[in-house]
C-alpha cells in the first residue's frame, strides 16, 4: 500500500503528521552531524570541535522532548489509526533512537578530549575511522529510507549491522592483544575501546531507525530478529 | 499474514504470497478481504444481494459471525451496512420493493426459508436501534412485554424474575428498581437505551444486532453501553453497526468495512486499525478522501 500522509479531509491532520515527520528528520540531521564532529574531533585532535559537540547535546535532548509533546498531542486529538498510528508511534521510537546516538556522539566526543590531551600514538584510530564511516552511512541511509518510505533500502541498511559488529569484535581483539604486549598502553587503549563500542552502538540504533521505516510502511513489527514477519519482498 | 480471500463462488481459498494479494486489490471487484468467515459460526451469510426495487443495495456479500463474538460493522453512509444488519432478522421484509438473495442461515437453518416465522426468529435475532424506543408503557412492562406474547413466562413470579435479570444485565437495574411502574421514556437517553437492550435480552435471544447503539448517547452513556456489549458476548452473539471507529476498534473481536455496497475487508479488529489491508479500508478509517 503506498503511503499519502497528505489525503485526509482534515488539512490539519495533514500538516501535524507533515510536521512531526519533519522534525524528526531535522533531528537525525544535527544527530548526524554530532556523530561526524566527534569523529572528526577525535582525527583532528581537535578539542574546539569535540566541545561543540558536548554543548550541542542538549538542543537534541530538547528536540526529543518536543517530538514527544507533539505526537502525544496528535494522539489527544485525532485518535489516529492504521498507517496514521504507524507514523507517529515510528517518529517517537526514532526520536529516541536518536538521541541516544546524540548520547553516544558525545561519549566520543568526550574521549576525544581525554584522549587528545594525552596526545601520543594513535593506536586503533584506523579501526575506528572504518567504523565510524560505516555507521555514519547507515544513519544516513536509515533516515533517507524514512524519508522514501523505502522499505528495501531499510532491510538493505539494516543487514550493514552485522558487518559492522563483526568488524568491531576484529579490532576489540586486536587491541586486547596489543595491551597484553604494551600494558603501559592499557589506559588509553581502553577509551579507544570505548569509542567503538560507542560507535558500535550507533550501528545498533540506526538499525532500530530501519525496522521503524519496516513497521511504517509493512505495518510488521521485525524488531528484535523477526524478519520473518516481513514476508514481502 | 494469515489473509483468506473470498473467490467469486464464495469459497475461502488460501491467499497467495501478501505482495501479490496487494497487488490483486482492485475497487471495482466484489473480492473480500481478510477472514469473513471463522469456524464456530453462529449466523452464516452467503452471496447475499439486496435490492431495493431496481437498484442493488448490497453486491453479493458473503459473512460469518461467530459465537460469542462482537462483529462491527462500519463503513460511510450509505454503504449498506445496516441494510445489511437489517437483513439479519429480516427487518427489510416490512419494506415494500425489497428483495433480498442469497443463502442466510442460522444455526445452518435458512432465515429466509418458506415456514420460517419472523415472530420467533426476531426472538432469537434480537434488535437494538440507534435512537432509544422504548414502549410508552412502565418499565417494567417494557421488558415483560416479550416474555409475554413469546409464552416465555406464565408465571408472574417467572416474569419478575425475567425483568429482574435483564435489567441487572442489562446494567439498569439499580436505577430503576425502585421506580419499574414508572414510564420507560422518563428514563435519560442512556437509561433508555440500556432499557432497550434489557428488553431485548429479556426474550433469551442467540444473537443481538445492534444499528449505532451509541449515536444518540453522551460519552458516558455510551461507555457503560460499550462496558455492558462486552459482558454480553459471553452469551450472545452480536453484530454491530456503529459510526464511531474508536468505538468499533473497542467493543468488536472482528471489523468489516463496507463501501458502496460490497464488503471490502473483514479482520481482527486489531488489523484493521493497525494495518489494514485493503486502501479503501486504510482511507476509511484514518479520514483520507476516498
């Protein structure tokens, strides 16, 4: 069933759905945004940009909170069903999804700083920059299916998860055994550890942002490995 | 998804992979969607057209109502579902020109045979309408009334044990129980629906067809109605016609949204407000222009 967000005989229903979908992609971009600065941050040394990003944190807190108020608003007020519910029960799920990448920018950010400051040999950067890269992508391409209601790119988006733990379960034993050689090391390795499993994290929350862009337009609920609910396509 | 479609011979038939039953959906067919029939049914309606004189009401309609189940029928004016709901209990038979085909039974016995009576068959098919109609007569006559001429009851005693219950299940009878010589039709809007609703029930019926119960009721009212058609499925079997799709996502274990006389899509209530599957259905019920 194709998705028309913009037919109903009330235009105001129209415009509230049209808004908090709108507010919610604003969201992912400034969470997307984060997520490049810290990583950017961390490359850099650039300490400036990772406290850009720390101060930045509570405008996406903020928009969470005001996504919420107004889906809730639109709950009180149109009682909405079918694919209606769908999309405001998606924005709110992805809202928090976002967030809590927003959280995970700022874990980065903050261990970019430390790290920064200690400033010696960046063991594990290689590692984190692939990550980072293949996470950012699937923000970007999670929220562009949002923006299609393209069910396909969703699934596609959504398999990149695998690669990505695999990758981060590679360097998380590449650098235990680095620190088993060079325990002097282990204090820094250990925030390097932390931005991948930051990093790693964001992969799992882009991932919930594709099974919202399943449950909006299949009306299936895949979260938690039932794919199989999706028998189309 | 476990979707039956309805073939032109009124058959379930396993329904092919969804993407394609999607793709299948077409307006102009007269192809159910979803579950229109269940296993334990109650009343069972096959190929049933309606015309009233030349013009066709209702375009070959095939549906079960199960036992012990709430069926909400919905749909915009003029769909044809309370002709539908009215063919149940043969209601349309006092309207001259219309003509009803098609095979419907109750209990596997044809409602529409030669020798059956209407008289005993709206006992056991009893009837709710939208605006409250009680007799002008005390409430207490109006629920004796049909134990009386049914021969339900010989006894006064038996008749009072009669009213007493279906005012009580009816949810009514702490209100009026001190006043049942008084006129039903001084009862608010609400009482005297619930006052209906006993009069209907008092007669023992199988199955109970409701005609937008709730329309003429204040939210309360219509909350303690909704409240007493739940506690009443555990005995009856009802079909409901309603306009307010909150109330049908409420009180119904089925949905049937009807268009223009055929019925597009039949489902667990929770499916066709979660995820229908048919876009007139979707376009219906999320208030999209159809």
């Amino acid at each position: 069933m194709e998705m028309h967000f913009d037919q109903h005989i009330s235009r105001q229903f129209n415009e509230d759905l049209e808004s908090i979908k709108t507010e919610m992609l604003e969201m992912g971009g400034l969470v997307a945004r984060q997520v490049a600065d810290a990583v950017d941050a961390l490359s850099n040394a650039d300490s400036e940009l990772a406290e850009k990003v720390l101060r930045a944190e509570e405008e996406i807190d903020k928009r969470e909170m005001a996504l919420d108020e107004h889906a809730t608003l639109i709950i009180a007020k149109r009682q909405p069903a079918a694919s209606d519910l769908r999309m405001v029960m998606s924005v709110t799920r992805i809202a928090r999804d976002l967030e809590r990448i927003g959280d995970e920018a700022s874990k980065v950010a903050k261990m970019a700083i430390a790290l920064t400051d200690e400033g010696s040999s960046p063991r594990g950067y290689t590692e984190i920059r692939h990550i980072a890269n293949a996470v950012r992508k699937m923000l970007n391409d999670a929220l562009d299916a949002y923006t299609r209601f393209d069910v396909i790119a969703a699934m596609r988006t959504l398999t990149e998860d695998e690669k990505v733990d695999m990758d981060y379960r590679t360097a998380v034993r590449e650098l235990i055994t680095y620190m088993m050689e060079d325990p002097r090391s282990i204090s820094r390795v250990i925030n390097v550890l932390w931005i991948l499993r930051s990093l790693e994290r964001i992969g799992d929350h882009a991932k919930n942002i594709c099974e919202q862009v399943v449950y909006l337009v299949e009306g299936a609920d895949i979260r938690h490995g039932h794919e199989d609910k999706l028998k189309t396509k | 998804m476990d979707t039956m479609t309805l073939d032109a011979a009124g058959q379930t038939a396993a329904s092919q992979p969804e993407s394609a039953e999607r793709e299948a959906v077409d307006t102009n067919t007269s192809k159910t969607v979803g579950k229109p029939f269940c296993d334990d049914a109650k009343m069972r309606m096959r190929n049933v057209n309606v015309f009233y004189g030349e013009t066709q009401a209702i375009h070959d309609i095939s549906l079960d109502i199960g036992c012990n189940e709430v069926v909400a029928m919905i749909g915009p004016s003029g769909c044809g579902k309370s002709t539908f709901l009215r063919c149940l209990n043969r209601m349309n038979d006092t309207i001259e020109d219309c003509r009803v085909e098609g095979e419907l039974t109750l209990d596997g016995e044809p409602i529409y045979g030669q020798k059956v009576d209407v008289v005993p068959l709206r006992a056991r098919v009893g009837m709710v309408f939208q605006k409250p109609n009680p007799f002008p007569k005390s409430i207490y006559e109006n629920v004796a009334y049909g134990p009386k001429i049914h021969g339900i009851a010989r006894r006064r005693a038996e008749l009072d044990e009669i009213v007493e219950n279906s005012l009580r299940r009816a949810g009514l009878w702490n209100e009026v129980k001190d006043r049942l010589d008084q006129p039903g039709t001084g009862l608010s809007g609400g009482q005297q629906q619930r006052l209906c609703i006993a009069r209907a029930i008092a007669v023992s019926p199988e199955v109970i067809l409701m005609d937008e119960p709730c329309s003429a009721l204040d939210p309360i009212a219509t909350a303690r109605i909704e409240e007493l058609i739940n506690e009443l499925r555990e005995n009856y079997t009802i079909a409901i016609v309603t306009h307010s799709m909150q109330q049908a996502a409420r009180v119904s274990q089925r949905t049937a949204y009807f268009h223009l006389g055929r019925l597009v899509e039949v489902n667990d209530t929770e499916t066709v407000f979660t995820n229908p599957q048919h876009e007139l259905t979707e376009a219906y019920i999320t208030g999209r222009f159809g």
